[in-house]
C-alpha cells in the first residue's frame, strides 16, 4: 500500500505564520519594489541565476542543501 504523503508539512523552519507573512509581503509589493528585489538579486556577488530542467530541479536543490550544510557563514 502506498503511503500518503502529509500536504500540511511545511519545511524546517516554516509555520503557517511564516507562509501568510511571504504571501503578504508579495501581493503587496509595487511593481517598483519587485523589480528593485530582482535586480538586487542579480547583482550578488558568488551567485549565479540559471534555467534548469524541471526533472533535475530536486537534485539541484539536494545539492545546494547539501552545500549550505557543509558551508554554514555564507
């Protein structure tokens, strides 16, 4: 028998709090303030913005996980 997966999890860290508060912030954000948060991240230095398969996206994030523990005071 398979095993149904819980949809009410949220990840470490989150609560139902935390999900309301990134939902607010994002349909209250102007055009201007969206588009000042993209090109911020643009800019950051060591990052790199990339398309990406779909079918590889959970390996990706298990690699940047993995890489996040392994390199903590980023």
């Amino acid at each position: 028998m398979m095993k149904k997966k819980n949809l009410n999890q949220f990840p470490p860290g989150w609560d139902e709090d935390r999900v309301h508060d990134v939902l607010d912030y994002y349909e209250h954000q102007s055009d201007e303030e969206a588009a000042a948060e993209h090109e911020a991240a643009l800019a950051r230095p060591g990052e790199t913005l990339m398309t990406v398969p779909t079918d590889i996206v959970p390996a990706v994030r298990e690699l940047i996980a993995r890489y996040e523990e392994e390199h903590p005071a980023r």
